[in-house]
C-alpha cells in the first residue's frame, strides 16, 4: 500500500466504517499513554510491565486496522 493512498483510505475509512473508527481511537489512547510512560525518567515495575503490554496491545489494533483496510481496498478492487 502506498502511504499516500493509506493515509487517504484510513481517513475514508475512520469517517465511515464505526469498527474502524473505535480501533483508531484506541490505538491513539495507547499511543498516548506509551508516551506519558517513555517520559517517566524512572518508570517503577508496574509502569514497564504497563508499558510492554500496551506495546503489544498497540500493535494488535495496528493489525487489525491493517486488515480491515485490506479487505476494504480487497472489495474496491474486485468492484472494478
């Protein structure tokens, strides 16, 4: 995917598809709050293992955001 066309279709996607919509907002809370973590100049063992998962929960909406705009360009494709 070109990022041009991907900026384009998530935006597309994120004003029309409700699924998507919500995984971008929650993809934005994580992001968010891993930055508020990677500030801390002494994260405590909660704060890290807080930080690790949220890295993988982050990237698990990542995912599934990918696979939804791959569907949607999927289904654009076989309309043609």
């Amino acid at each position: 995917m070109e990022t041009s066309n991907t900026d384009g279709l998530r935006e597309q996607l994120i004003m029309t598809d409700p699924e998507f919509r919500e995984l971008a907002r929650e993809h934005g809370r994580y992001e968010a709050r891993l930055s508020e973590l990677s500030a801390l100049q002494f994260p405590n063992d909660e704060e890290q293992l807080e930080e690790v998962t949220l890295k993988k929960k982050k990237l698990a909406v990542k995912d599934q955001m990918h696979d939804i705009m791959l569907r949607h360009q999927n289904a654009s494709a076989s309309a043609h």
